[in-house]
C-alpha cells in the first residue's frame, strides 16, 4: 500500500540521479541546511507520516502494556521475561527517541534536527534496533536450551538472563560507534526525511562496514532464530509419537507461533537489509527515494509487532494479560 500511494520520484531528468550517487555530500549538506528533499511529492510525505504517526502510537502504547504487565504480576518476573523486557525497552526507546524526529520531518517535507541531529537519530535508531535483534535470537537460544536441556538448565537462573541483556546492548554498541570513529558515517537517507548508515556511500571502509553489519547484525541472528526453533519444533514432534494428542496441540502452538516470529523478522527487516546492499553494491540510482522509504517503515513497525508475537503467543503473558484487563489478581500457574 505504500509504495502505491508514495509518488514523486522524478524519472525525467537523470542529474538528480546523478546527484544521489556522485555528489552525496551537496545532497546531504542541502538536506540537513533545511532545503526540502527531493524524491517524494507533498502528498507522498504526508502519506509518510500517516504511517510513522500510527506506528508511534501503536508501540508506545504495546511496548507500555508489556511493560505495565510485568511490573503488575510478581509470577512474570522470570529469567526468560527478562530477555522478552529487554526487548520492549528497546522497541519504546526507538519510539521514544527515534520515530517523532523522522515523523516531525515527514510533515515538513524536510529534516529539522541538523546534522548532529542526524547522527544521533541513525546512531539510536540503530543500537536499539540491533539489540532488539540481538535479544530475539538470545531469546530463541534460551527457548532452545529450555526445551532441549531441561534437565541441565537452571530456570531461575537470572544471572545468565542479564548477562544476555548486557551482552545484546555491548554487542549492538560494537556495531554502532564505528561511524563516529571513521568506519562508515550516519547521514540523511531515502527522501531526506530519514538518517542511518550511508548505504551509498562506495568507500572501501563504507562498503565492508555495511557487509559486516549485514552479516554480524541481521543474517547471523535470523540464522540463530531458525536453527533454535526448528529444533524446537523437531523436539516437539519425536514426543508427539509418545503422547499424541497434547502433543499435537503443543505443535500446533509452537508452529504457529515459530512461522508468526520468523514471518516478522524477515517481513520487518530483510527489506532494509536488501535495500542496504542494493544501495550499496548496487548501479547508481538504483534504489530510490520511494524505494528506500518502505524498508524504513517496515522496520519500524517490528515496534509494533514484537509485543504481540513476542508477548501474547507466551501462555503465561496471556494469562496475565486478561487478568490486567479484568483488573483481577494475579492468575494461578
């Protein structure tokens, strides 16, 4: 629906191409200085905005519910709830912190915090989004160990769930500093409206840093996800042959709620990473404004998802969760 009602790029001249790709820094400069962007007409930037206003308030309002649940029922506070809390933080904190400036400059067309503003909206929208990342295959591995390892596993064990809550965040740092060091750099994106890595940039310290992203930060934790789960999956299989008909049930959860996980990743995600080595290894030009646009939006709108998938489809979030809403105590197990 997007990329339908998002218009404006305009294909009859080729030096605005030619400018996205050869001149970057005027472009850039033009942008940040508060010129109006080109590569979206009035009405695709309000469409824009319709989306990043909706995706907003939907995160803000999931990832707080999660929030208010946990601190609500004592039962929630697991070693594993740990890691899913950890995931809600960092979904409000691109809410919090990233969404209203890219909204804000949907608006007016144009972006409005300068250049250090810029940096900042692309270096915090990527730490969280990558440790959003880091912390849903750590949670995929915890899932793992539970159902595999039972017997080895301490589940109260809320040590190893903050040391995987430490690590997401010192790991999404490792990936996201760099740029202000000299690997890569943080600058406007897509229609001007948007900052992150500089996709098109085709330096050698610009094009390995966006590789190494890729690779470390999006492939590798997809991977992880898939190995846990269908392993997950298989475990649960072998013991519907035992006892079959509550096993059935259980598989019937645990696919549905494995394809919802994966679907999500690779729906919010893929597209931007994609789009990110198009720009970047891709010809000149190749991917537009109204191109770059959509995989921006998708990627936000994992704030919106990741508390419902993530949350809802655990049985005992569910519970609490009809509790909170029939402001009744806390359910028994």
């Amino acid at each position: 629906m997007v990329v339908h009602l998002i218009r404006g790029w305009n294909l009859s001249t080729t030096d605005s191409t030619s400018n996205f790709s050869t001149d970057a820094s005027v472009r850039d400069s033009s942008v940040l200085q508060g010129g109006s962007s080109a590569g979206l007409s009035r009405t695709g930037h309000t469409v824009v905005a319709v989306f990043l206003g909706l995706i907003l308030v939907l995160g803000i309002f999931n990832n707080c519910l999660v929030l208010l649940i946990f601190a609500k029922f004592r039962s929630l506070r697991t070693p594993i709830n740990v890691i899913l809390l950890n995931i809600s933080v960092s979904d409000i904190l691109v809410c919090v912190f990233g969404t209203p400036f890219s909204f804000a400059a949907s608006l007016q067309g144009r972006w409005l915090i300068g250049d250090h503003g810029c940096k900042w909206y692309g270096f915090a929208n990527s730490l969280f989004g990558i440790v959003s990342l880091v912390s849903l295959a750590m949670l995929s591995y915890e899932r793992y160990t539970a159902v595999l390892c039972s017997s080895q596993v301490d589940v109260s064990n809320f040590r190893k769930a903050w040391l995987c809550v430490g690590t997401s965040w010192l790991y999404s740092l490792l990936w996201t500093l760099p740029p202000f060091l000299g690997w890569s750099s943080y600058g406007p994106e897509g229609p001007g409206t948007t900052c992150s890595v500089q996709w098109h940039v085709r330096s050698v310290a610009s094009v390995s840093y966006v590789l190494c992203l890729f690779i470390f930060c999006l492939l590798l934790p997809l991977l992880l996800m898939v190995y846990c789960y269908s392993r997950i999956l298989m475990t649960i299989r072998r013991v519907g042959k035992v006892n079959l008909l509550s096993a059935q049930r259980r598989e019937q959860h645990i696919v549905l709620m494995v394809l919802s996980m994966v679907s999500c990743y690779l729906l919010c995600w893929m597209p931007y990473g994609v789009i990110a080595l198009l720009a970047t290894f891709g010809r000149s030009g190749l991917v537009t404004p109204m191109a770059s646009v959509v995989p921006s939006i998708l990627a936000k709108l994992s704030t919106v998802f990741n508390p419902v998938i993530y949350v809802f489809f655990n049985k005992q979030f569910n519970r609490c969760f009809v509790a909170f809403w029939k402001c009744s105590e806390e359910p028994q197990s």
